[in-house]
C-alpha cells in the first residue's frame, strides 16, 4: 500500500506499509537508484515472520519530492517526522547499498526509536583512513561526486556489467528479479535521485558513525565489485556495538540472499 505523506517542510515523500506484522516494525532503506516501493522477496520473508515493512522514496525517487543538496542525516529526519505521523514507537532499520548509510543515519538520530540496524553492501563515509575507491570496478560516478554537483550532473550514467558477479546476475534473473525491474523504473523517472544520493556519500554525513550505540549487523559479500569489503571492515572498526557477516562467495546483489537470517537477527535483538 502506498501513500503520499506531507512534510512540514512542504515536501511530499511516497511512502509504502505491507501492513501487516506483529512482532517487529522494520523501515527499510532502498538502493541507489530504486524507488523505495517494497519489493516481494523482502515482503515475504518479513511476512513469514510476522514483521511489517514501511519503506519509502528518498527525495527524488518514485515520486517523492526533490530535495537538492540533502545530506545522509537528513533521511534520520525524514523518517523521524513519518514515524510521528505512521505513530511508530520503536523500530528496526535496514538498508542495502545505498540504503545502508541512511539506515545508519536513522539510528543515530533516532537513538531511542531504533532498536537495531542492518547494513548490507554499504559504504562507509568517505574517508582517508583506507582507499575508499580501491576494488570498485566502477567508481566514476562516486569520484566525480566527490568533486562536486557540476563534476556529478555532467557525467552520463552508464552501468558496467562487470561491476555484478555471476552470482549478483543469477540472483537478478530469479530470486530478485523485482529489485532489477525496480532499479530500471528508477531510472527512467531521471537521474536526480543518484546525482543526490552520490553526492551525500562522498560529502560529509552530518553525523559520525560512532554515535550509533544500537546494534549493527554489517553483512557484505566478499566478491562485492560494487562497494568492496573493505566499507563494512571500516565501518566495523568504528561502530561500537558492530558485528559483521562475510558472505566469501556473494557480491552486490547476491548479498541479499542473507536477509531471511539478518531479519531472525532482528527478532532477537529487539
């Protein structure tokens, strides 16, 4: 189910509630690009264990309303204010690829709503502590919004087949073929919402990781040519309460084959 939320700042956010569920809320964070609608696999292994999932567009995506120059902080904001209006008292988060520092965002600020967070295949802030670029096999669009919106907007978005695994294209073509069919709607509605989310990734997030205290689950795949291994290792070094999943034989989206346990993560944790 989908439905228009209004902001106070005037903005308008496309908001989607599988509606049912229990035992555990989870707000999930969508990829760049996809449109934040909930896509079936994850509805059903949250279905079957009896957790209800709101999901909805970042600015920019799936008809939610632009937001230039917003920050990763600011989704902690947004879904603040759609908590207050969904009535959410206590919740779980979870993002994959560039969801992951939005989820991230939300615990720190939300540190008394959140109970836990899960990160699947998300960078780390950039940062001169390791090679932030090394193992991508496709880093042109990250790089170039490292320099800046006019670097970004001027670079056209071209995919490499080669940034995906045999595994992420297996998975793509069965498991979650909706995740694929999302990302091209995404897509085609332009690309502000990846100009946007690059830009937040390689400017500073407007918190520090450290001041996340909730129980983090960093699951990455070892052959991840997306966003490397070595985003989770840092990230895992500087979460204080972080425990991380390597999955040798997965890469970006093949990864996602381990949410059926991170959500049993989830369960426990609460």
């Amino acid at each position: 189910m989908a439905s228009e939320r209004k902001m106070r700042d005037g903005r308008t956010l496309i908001v989607h509630d599988s509606g049912h569920g229990d035992r555990l809320t989870l707000v999930w964070h969508h990829g760049t690009p996809q449109t934040g609608a909930l896509l079936e696999p994850l509805v059903r292994h949250a279905a079957e264990r009896g957790i209800r999932v709101i999901s909805y567009g970042r600015p920019s995506y799936g008809g939610s309303t632009p937001h230039r120059g917003r920050a990763v902080i600011d989704a902690g904001y947004d879904v603040e204010e759609l908590a207050q209006q969904l009535g959410l008292s206590r919740f779980a988060t979870m993002g994959a690829s560039g969801g992951g520092p939005h989820a991230l965002a939300t615990a720190a600020q939300l540190p008394d709503r959140v109970s836990a967070v899960v990160a699947l295949s998300s960078p780390a802030p950039l940062t001169r502590r390791f090679d932030w670029f090394a193992g991508m096999v496709a880093p042109e669009a990250l790089r170039a919004a490292a320099m800046g919106r006019e670097a970004r907007a001027s670079l056209q978005d071209e995919f490499n087949p080669d940034a995906f695994t045999a595994a992420d294209w297996e998975a793509l073509e069965a498991r979650w073929k909706a995740l694929g069919e999302d990302a091209g709607r995404a897509g085609a509605e332009g690309d502000e919402g990846a100009i946007d989310d690059d830009l937040a990734f390689t400017s500073p997030w407007g918190f520090d990781v450290e001041q996340v205290r909730q129980p983090v689950l960093l699951v990455h795949g070892g052959q991840d040519r997306v966003i490397p291994l070595s985003h989770s290792e840092h990230l895992l070094a500087r979460l204080p309460r972080a425990e991380l999943w390597l999955r040798p034989n997965d890469g970006h989206v093949s990864i996602l084959d381990a949410i059926p346990v991170a959500l049993d993560w989830l369960l426990q944790i609460r």
